[in-house]
C-alpha cells in the first residue's frame, strides 16, 4: 500500500514530431515504442489527422498509397485516441493553423502538446495543457 500509481499522459504529437517518430531513426522515433508499452495515451482529433494525412502525400517522404495506409492503420489507429473537438480555440498561436493542436488538448483532457513547432513552443501553456519539446517530453518520461 501506499505506492502511488503513475499516471497514465493523454498527449497531443504535432504532425512534426508524429512523422518524424513514425519516419526517422533517432530520440524521436523512441515515441513510437512508448505509446505501443502504453507509457502515455497520444491523442488525436479529425482536424489533426487531416493534416497528418496531407503531410503523409508529401513526394519528398515517398510513400506510395499501401505505406500510408499501413502506418495509419497498424502504427496510428490502435494507440490513438480520436477526440471530438468540443473547445475549438483560436488565437493563441501566432500560426493559427497550430491552434487546431491546443483545441485537440483541451478538448481530450490532455496533460502535453510535444511538439517542435516554435510558434506552439512560445505558447509554452494553455489553460492545463503544457507544450513540450520532444526530447523534453522524453526526459520526463524516463
């Protein structure tokens, strides 16, 4: 008794750092090991999976058709949990792209956005949900 069970992360990955654990060697691809033990629970939203797809077309990554359906349903579906965004939030990035991220955290309860966008790593927190480097993220982790 006694000992405090760790809690499980909700965490939103900016389409740079899911391609880049999804696609490279390196820390960042550590990522992908960690949400299949469970270590956090990565969350998505329609919004954040449009853009993961059209960056997934890009022709400088050259994944033909079977690639980007294989990841999506092997390496994305079965970790991810899909949220509705309910709290759409705007303004609070520079990018106003990026703010479909921060309304992906806020409406999923999550506890980080890991990212290494520098116009969402100057939010560096909105409202609960804190915005960290990947290897930042990674640290905490260990």
């Amino acid at each position: 008794m006694g000992e405090k069970k760790k809690k499980i992360r909700r965490v939103v990955l900016d389409t740079n750092v899911l391609i880049s654990s999804l696609l490279f060697r390196g820390d960042v691809s550590k990522l992908v090991d960690l949400w299949k033990k469970s270590a956090f629970i990565p969350v998505i939203s329609k919004e954040t999976f449009e853009e993961l797809e059209a960056v997934l077309h890009y022709p400088k990554f050259g994944l033909s058709k079977e690639e980007r359906g294989e990841m999506v349903e092997e390496e994305i579906l079965p970790f991810f949990e899909v949220v509705e965004v309910k709290q759409e939030v705007k303004g609070i990035c520079r990018d106003p792209a990026d703010d479909k991220f921060i309304s992906c955290a806020v409406s999923a309860g999550a506890d980080f956005i890991v990212t290494g966008d520098k116009d969402l790593m100057d939010v560096k927190k909105c409202r609960s949900v804190k915005v960290l480097s990947a290897s930042d993220f990674l640290e905490m982790l260990d």
